[in-house]
C-alpha cells in the first residue's frame, strides 16, 4: 500500500462530540460558541491521527452551514483550511485526483433515520429523501461518490453510531470512530469530549495504515432525484433547465457527469431553500 501522504478531511459539525442539537449548531445562538470548541478538538485530533500515519500535507473542508465555524487559528498548524461559503464543490472543496484519502468528521445520517442525532439531508427544512441513480443517498454518500469520482478512497468517518452504520453500508471496509449513540432525533449517550478525540486520533490513525476500501463510484450517466418539503419549492426548482417533475414535491434529471449531477443537486436545493423567505 502507498503511503498516505496527502490527506483530504471533511467536517460537518451535526455529528460532532456531544452535540444533539439545532440549538448547538446555529451560528446565532448561546451555544454555538461551545459547538465551536469541541468541533476543532474532533479536528485536530483526527489531523494528529493522520500526522501519526505519516500525512504530509492534509486540507480541512469547514462544511457546515455557511462554513465559517473554525476559528482558523485554533485548527492545527500542520493543516491547510478551506473556509466560506458558497464553495464550489461545496462540503468536499479541495478535493482532487492528489490526494491519498479523504476522511469525514462530525458526520450525521441522512433524513428520516431512526436514531440519527440531528438527522438530515442538506437542508433539513428543505429535502426529504435525495437517490441517486435510485439509491437513497445521504450526505456521505454524495461525498464519498465526489471522492471517488477523483479515484479517493474515503477511509474514516467520525460521528453518531446512525452516522457510522451509514458510511459502512456505502462504503464496506471505512474506518469509524462511534462518539455518540442516539436515544432520538435530539439526544444521545456521549463519549466525554477528551475520549472522542482519543478515539478519533486513533482510528484516523488506524485507517490510515491499512488496507484502503475502494474508492466509491456512482456509475454515469447520473440520475438524480429530489423529495422537497413544499410544491412551491418544487415551482422553483422547475426553473433550471433539466429538471422534470415527478410529482407535486419530487423532481428529477440526468446529468452526464456524477459531478455535474452534485451541482446541480446543490443549486436545486438551495433555490428551493428561497422559498422559505418569501
């Protein structure tokens, strides 16, 4: 196996140590600033994971919300951050045929799983269900399928035990590091924060030094399919040249590229997100 020296490590914040809820995550309110602490010790720990592994050179995809919840100062020196929003490739920027591995931290499943702290897809006020090709597909497997397209392996994910089953049902032989187990939507049995991060430097570490699943791959040409919440969103969606109707919330197209499909997925969503401003 080549050793991993250029590591690519997305992190969501939904799925990270101790967190169960909206309240947490949300830029505006009391507890983000907490939210905010504990995410960057998942990161570092997983980048110090990675630096244990021999990674030369590893690039941080900030990918939550509108992807300036990193105090860049705080992350770790040995990392490059990738912050703001809109970013092209969205939660995976950076992404490239020159990285070894691509790692995800404080992942959460998608939208309806039982058990799944702060389950969704997206925009949790926004998107029912997403397939790709027919499959259901959550965040991590869009992602992981965007890794894949650039011939990445995706071979750790952090976050909830709903998150961690996902990725191995998408991704057979991933790496995961289980931080908390969800009693509902908005509570969980946590590992203390100092633990989490012990076990995610460990298992990036872990994953790093064997045997890399195979890269994921949606096969081409690309079906997507959206579920939105509302017909109105689905009005709006209709707008971009491509999309068919389904039915009153459910639209679809075909894209020849899986990463062109991605992008088009996104910028239906966030067009339909309009609709809940008007």
């Amino acid at each position: 196996m080549v050793k991993p020296e250029r590591v690519f490590i997305s992190i969501d914040m939904e799925g990270i140590s101790t967190i169960v809820d909206w309240e947490e995550v949300g830029k505006d309110t009391s507890e983000y600033q907490y939210a905010r602490k504990i995410m960057v010790q998942d990161l570092n720990a997983a980048i110090e994971g990675a630096l244990d592994a021999g990674a030369k050179e590893i690039m941080v995809s900030d990918a939550h919300g509108r992807m300036r919840n990193l105090r860049p100062e705080d992350v770790h020196e040995a990392a490059v951050l990738t912050r703001g929003s809109p970013k092209p490739d969205s939660m995976m920027e950076g992404i490239s045929e020159g990285h070894d591995a691509a790692m995800y931290v404080g992942y959460h499943s998608m939208k309806g799983t039982l058990k799944g702290v702060c389950a969704h897809t997206i925009s949790g006020s926004t998107v029912q269900r997403v397939w790709f090709n027919g499959r259901e597909t959550g965040e991590f497997g869009m992602n992981s399928a965007l890794a894949g397209y650039y011939g990445v392996p995706s071979v750790m994910l952090a976050g909830d035990y709903a998150a961690t089953q996902e990725a191995e049902v998408f991704v057979p032989g991933i790496t995961t590091a289980t931080v908390k187990w969800a009693n509902g939507r908005y509570g969980a049995k946590c590992l203390h924060p100092k633990n989490a991060a012990k076990l995610i430097r460990a298992k990036a570490k872990e994953a790093l030094t064997k045997k890399f699943p195979e890269p994921r791959v949606i096969n081409e040409p690309v079906e997507i399919k959206l579920e939105l919440t509302n017909a109105a969103m689905a009005d709006l969606v209709m707008l971009i040249p491509g999309y068919e109707r389904v039915n009153g919330v459910t639209i679809k197209a075909v894209y020849d590229t899986y990463p062109v499909a991605l992008s088009a997925l996104r910028a239906g969503i966030y067009l339909a997100g309009n609709i809940l401003r008007r």
